[in-house]
C-alpha cells in the first residue's frame, strides 16, 4: 500500500511506504490526495503526514520526466493540502527533498527528527523547484536565503532548517510518537492554519540591483546553466506577483526547465552515477569482503590523497614510505591539507583531528600484515610497482586485496609478480584524491567477483563514484585524454593560439582548458614519460614537440611560473606570452606546417569528437560497461561539464549520424588512422540505432 490513512484519537495519521525514497510517484500522490480528502470528512482536529522506510519523501520520481504528466500534479496536491480545513502536520526523518520538501512546506507545520535534513537540490538536475517551492521559501526564510538555498541546492539539517524557519520543531525520540506529541500541542493551543501562501515578502526586502548582483555571480558561481537564472526569476516573482500568479509563472518556468537539454543530461547523469557501480554478470550472492583497515604505499601527493578519502570516511589507515624523510612530508601534506580544510570551515577543528589521527605512518611492510586492502600510489614504473607487490605478496594476509593506483600501466603484469592475481585490481583515483570523486576500478585478467564487488562497495563508502573499467593504456579516461590532448597540441602547432584553444573549451563548460591542464599538472611529467618511449611510441612529432620545446627552456608550468602561459608570481593570474607564441612558431616552421587561421567551431568539434571516437572504441572493446559510464569519468574526473551529459551523451543529443560525418570529414581531410570512424559509431549510424538501443542489445 502505497499510502495509508489511520485516524487515532482526533488526529489522522496519512502514512506514505514507497521504497526506496519515497518518491513521489503518481501513485503517491493520488493515495495523499485522497487521504486528504478522507481526513476532511472525518471528525478530526489536524493531520500528520510521515513515511515509512529511510526517508520522508525525497522528491518527484525523476523516473517519471520526460514522460506525460499525469495528475493530480504535485502543485496541485500542496494546494488541496494547504486549502485543507485541518492543521497539516509534516513529520520529517531522513532527507525531505525537492517534491518531497515542497509537499511539506504546503503544510501548515513542520517537524523534524534532528538527525533529518531538509533541501531543495532541483536545480542539480536542471530544474527549479515546480512545486510552490521558489513562492513559499522565500515568504518563510527571506529572499537572500531563498535564493542561497535553491540556487546551490544544499541541503539544511534540522537544527539550521528551525533557525532559519523552515521547519518549526525539531523532534526527540521516536519519530510517530513525538509527531503526534507535537500535533496535539498544536491543537491544545488553538495553533489553526498558518498557510505559508499567506505571508507576504517586504517589498524593500531586496531591490532589483540586489537580484541583478546576483545573477552576475550566478553567472560566475554556475556559468552557462540557464536553471539558477530562472529560479532567480521565480523568485523575483515571488516578491512582484499575487500568490496563485507567482505559482503559474514557477510552472511555465519549470516546464522550460523539464525540457531543457541541460536538464536532460544532468538527469541522465544522476542516475548513470547510481549505474556505474553495478557490474554486470556477477551474481548479487557475492558479497563484499569486510574493510576495516586499510594500508596505503607511498606518502606522495596521490597516497595522501588517497589516505584523507579513508580517513574521511572513518577508515583507519596506516600509511607506508620507503623512507623516513618521504613519510614525514607525506604527513606534513595531509596535516597542511586538513588544516586549509579548517581555515575554509569546511570542516571542524575536531573532525579534522579526528580523521587525521587515523592515518598512522610506518617504514616497516610488517605493520601491513592486518590490513584488508592495501593501495600502492608509488611512481608510475613498472619495475618498482612490481618489487612492491611481491613484497605485498610475502607480507600480506590471505584475502587481502593488492590494489594498484596506476594510471596507465598494464595490471595484468603487476598482478603476475604476486602469488594471488586474483586478489589483484586496480584503484585509479584523481588528482587531488580527497577531492576529484572518480573511482576507476579496473578489473585485470585474474582478479576475483568479488574483489570487483568489495571495491565497488568500498568506493561508494568513501564517497566515490566508481567505475569498471578494463586493462588497456589508459583505462577509460586517460585513453581518451590522449586523443583529446593530442588535439590540442595539433591545433596550436596548426594556427591557434593557447588562450584561444582554453578559452573554447571553457566556453563549452569545461572546468579548465587543455594548455591549462597541462601548466597545472607539469610539462615535464609527460616530457619524462615520452623519455622512456621509441619515437615510433610517440607517435606524431607535431604532437608534443611544443610541449618538450617548453620543458627545454625550463617553462614547466604553473609550478616554474610559466608553462603555455606566464604567471603571476603574487597572484597566479595567467597571461599569454609572446615566448611562448615564438616557440609555437618556431615548432611549425621546423616541422613544415604552414600556420593558418582555426575557428573556435573547428577547435571544439576536434577536441570533443577526438573523444567521441575514442569512447566508441572504449565500448567496443568492452573496457567501458555502457556509454553512462564514460559520460560520468568525463563528468567527475575531467570536468565535462554535467549540464551537458558527458561526452557520448553530448553525442548522442547531437546525432550518431551527424557525429559521424563530422569525423569522417576529418579522416578525410588528415588521413590520420585515428581519424578512421569507430566501427560501432558507424554501425549504429549504418542500422539508424541509438546508443541506448545498443545498450537494450538492439544493435
Ligand atoms: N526519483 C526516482 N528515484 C530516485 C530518486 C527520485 N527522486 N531519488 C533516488 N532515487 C533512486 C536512485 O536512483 C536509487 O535507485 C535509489 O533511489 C537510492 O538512491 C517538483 C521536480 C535521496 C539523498 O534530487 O539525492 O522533486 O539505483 O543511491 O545515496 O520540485 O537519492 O537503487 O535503483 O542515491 O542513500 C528532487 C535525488 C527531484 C533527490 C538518497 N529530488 N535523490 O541517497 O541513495 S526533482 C532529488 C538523492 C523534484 C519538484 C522537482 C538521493 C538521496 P537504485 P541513492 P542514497
């Protein structure tokens, strides 16, 4: 039963059970509609509204968009609710959120258990709150906090909601039994109907340059997204528009968001995040094995990284360095990390010192023979990362996963140097490790269901997103990084300047350009690794004979204080530099390539379609399970912009066939054999298939 109506005393109690967030599906709104309408009649003094399961009501099914909608609309539930004759009594636990939070602010109260949060997160999904939520906040909590709280879609935990008056009481115990407390302490003093609708917003509260400041630092704080505009908007009609007019403007405002392309992918990549750790083909009977303790080799920038994420998540970790200087930097990072962690208030100074004190340091392999997982973050050298895991393999108990945080080398080979491939995967995190939420899991040859299964679940435990990936160079991401960097290099080389390349890119919705990438990471991490390669590895002389030309004259990037751009020693600011544009000249010259004006259209397409084709090959080749799961390494390792999908959605928005052709024009015009089309790209182009008809074991 969906929803349930039970009158006890003079109180009825309408109670919600569809797991597992309580989703407002169609169902549940009919079942509230007409308990509502049950209650009416009945000879009761005020109504509470709960859920069963984990969580009041956490939004609108997002399952149901794109779908007809089909009533009673959710606007049209709050409004039977808020015009209902009895007291209305939300009672929240868990997270009320989106429809869920918009239900029970069309209540006439609202309690909640102190453990429960309560938020508006709609325009993660390239929405706005289509329920009365941009007309009711602001007239509970005030026009600035409105807008904070909608246009970040942070969620409030209860204490915050009661100070700033989103909710009115904060619960103890039992969460039904202190509900009912509460409603009859409403009714004992006469409390009546306190419809939000009813409260009006003070015209001088916030002029129109204060709603104008603000959409100048939305379009800074949320650049190119059209939703935090229109809540804004919404709001501003809150403050101008009679109630059920300011109502009608949310919905044709929400309608347009619904619609919306960056709507449909920020929805497409809610759910391929919940997708990506489901590995097909392991029977859900194998389960994870327990991670209690966790050791980490290599105190660099990556094993500290890697150490805060279990920290942060309450694991204990012992850290190992082969020497005492190595240890105590690494130390020292973790400790200076916690503490700008502190300086932001994004932590407390006593969680810091809490998750700091469960990372402890060692030199010594045998202070590893408890741990249950161990990650090596040592440098990318086969041969060292081959000594460490047969050192692992002595060391270790039985059971214990020997994981590898290579970003590229084969793990089939490092599992052969042990005595127990199977027990052997890889865990390539990104760079900073406690931050970027990308988990690849990359599943070798040997390595067991149910080490799959056991990082998979110990990935979403630290709060990463995780991803299968198979073993090739690169993985998912890093392969396709190199076609899309190879572009980069080719368009400069080619005519185009670096700040025109960054600034097409960033103008698409990447979090940085490619050049910019490059300065942040270091020139000379790939000038070392091209060291080790046969110029056939290179691979094409024009792709990367800028980029050495630069290391040679010591512009290393933002860590030398010049790379592609110059940068202020104060500062940091970046600034083109004419050296910079003489060597890129000097490059073409020696290599013969006549320099000639780029469009920023042609510099776009190459650099999104270099990934593109990539991804195909990816899927073809079964390194990547489905297209979500390249479309959420892109989002979360390499800062595609979500509104945007990621890059095979973008593809597939944009048409196979007319991707497709675009590449073919450049195979054409370069012959490059990565230019040729990906097999699959033109098979489903050639059957007229999408990627989803694919993925359905259509194609
Ligand atoms: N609709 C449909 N399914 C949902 C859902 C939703 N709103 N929220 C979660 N699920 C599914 C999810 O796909 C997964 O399914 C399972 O529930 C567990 O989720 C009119 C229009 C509530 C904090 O944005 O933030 O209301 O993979 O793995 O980590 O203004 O889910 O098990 O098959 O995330 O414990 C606004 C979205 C909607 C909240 C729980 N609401 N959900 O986190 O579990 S728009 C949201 C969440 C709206 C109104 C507008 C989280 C969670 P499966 P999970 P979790």
């Amino acid at each position: 039963m969906l929803v349930s109506y039970q009158k006890v005393d003079d109180i009825g109690v309408i109670s919600i059970d569809n797991p597992p967030v309580n989703a407002l599906s169609q169902g549940v709104r009919q079942g509230i509609l007409d308990a509502i309408k049950s209650a009416e009649d009945d000879d009761i003094k005020a109504i509470v509204i709960l859920c069963e399961g984990r969580t009041f009501i956490a939004g609108a099914d997002i399952s149901e968009f794109g779908k007809p909608v089909q009533e009673p609309t959710l606007p049209q539930l709050n409004t039977a609710i808020e015009s209902s004759g009895k007291s209305v009594i939300a009672a929240i636990h868990g997270t009320a959120l989106g429809g869920g939070f918009e239900l029970a602010l069309s209540c006439h109260y609202r309690c909640a258990q102190a453990s429960a949060s309560v938020g508006l997160p709609e325009v993660t999904l390239g929405l706005l709150p289509g329920a009365g939520g941009t007309q009711r906040v602001p007239r509970l909590i005030g026009v600035k906090a409105a807008l904070d709280l909608m246009t970040t879609g942070n969620k409030a935990g209860a204490n915050e909601a009661r100070d700033l008056g989103l909710i009115d009481r904060v619960l103890k115990g039992d969460l039904k039994e202190a509900a009912m407390d509460y409603a009859r302490e409403l009714i004992a003093k006469g409390a009546g109907l306190r419809r939000v609708r009813d409260i009006s917003i003070p015209a001088t509260s916030f002029g129109k340059e204060a709603f104008e400041d603000y959409r100048q630092q939305l379009n800074k704080r949320k650049r190119g997204q059209e939703a935090p505009q229109k809540i804004v908007s919404c709001v501003e009609a809150a403050m101008d528009k009679p109630f059920e007019e300011g109502l009608a403007y949310e919905r044709s405002c929400f309608v347009e968001c619904v619609q919306s392309e960056q709507s449909a992918a920020l929805r497409h990549i809610f759910f391929a995040e919940r997708q990506a750790p489901k590995v097909a083909g392991i029977a859900k009977s194998v389960v994870p094995r327990p991670v209690q303790r966790v050791g980490i080799i290599g105190a660099g920038t990556m094993g500290g990284g890697i150490a805060m994420s279990f920290a942060n998540a309450g694991i204990p970790v012992t850290l190992l360095d082969a020497s005492e200087e190595g240890l105590e930097r690494g130390l020292a990072l973790i400790d200076k990390n916690y503490g700008i962690s502190v300086s932001k208030g994004k932590l407390s100074e006593e969680q810091a010192t809490e998750r700091e004190a469960l990372i402890s340091g060692t030199v010594d392999y045998e202070e590893l023979v408890d741990v249950d997982l161990v990650i090596e973050a040592v440098f990318e050298s086969m041969d060292v990362k081959r000594q460490v895991f047969s050192r692992l393999d002595e060391v270790c108990k039985q059971g214990a996963i020997l994981a590898t945080n290579t970003s590229y080398l084969d793990v089939n080979e490092i599992a052969g140097s042990t005595s127990r491939p199977q027990d052997v995967v890889g865990l390539h995190f990104f760079s900073p490790a406690n931050v970027m939420r990308l988990l690849e899991v990359v599943k070798a040859e040997s390595t067991a269901d149910e080490v799959i299964t056991t990082a998979m679940a110990l990935g979403k435990r630290i709060g990463k997103v995780p991803v299968l990936a198979g073993v090739c160079y690169g993985f998912i991401g890093n392969r396709m990084l190199r076609q899309y960097a190879r572009e980069a290099q080719l368009c400069m080389i080619e005519g185009a300047e670096p700040a025109q390349i960054d600034g097409v890119l960033t103008n698409f919705g990447m979090a940085m350009g490619p050049l910019s990438v490059g300065d942040l990471a270091g020139l000379d991490i790939g000038y070392k690794a091209r060291q080790a390669l046969t110029d056939e590895q290179k691979g094409d002389p024009r792709s990367y004979c800028i980029a050495d030309a630069l290391v040679e004259l010591g512009r290393l990037g933002q860590k030398a204080g010049a790379g592609y751009y110059k940068y202020d020693p104060d500062t940091r600011a970046r600034s083109t530099d004419p050296v910079v544009l003489d060597v890129i000249r000097e490059q073409a010259r020696k290599h013969g390539v006549q320099r000639r004006e780029l469009s920023d259209e042609e510099i776009l397409d190459r650099h999104l379609l270099a990934l593109i084709n990539e991804g195909f090959r990816i899927l073809e080749e079964g390194i990547a399970q489905r297209p979500g799961d390249i479309d959420v390494v892109y989002v979360h390792g390499y800062g595609f912009p979500s509104y945007r999908g990621g890059p095979m959605f973008y593809a597939s928005q944009r048409g196979l066939g007319n991707v497709l052709g675009s590449i073919e024009k450049l195979y054409g015009a370069t012959g490059e054999p990565y230019w040729a089309p990906a097999p699959l790209l033109k098979k489903l182009v050639a059957s007229d298939l999408t990627l989803d008809d694919w993925m359905a074991g259509n194609g």
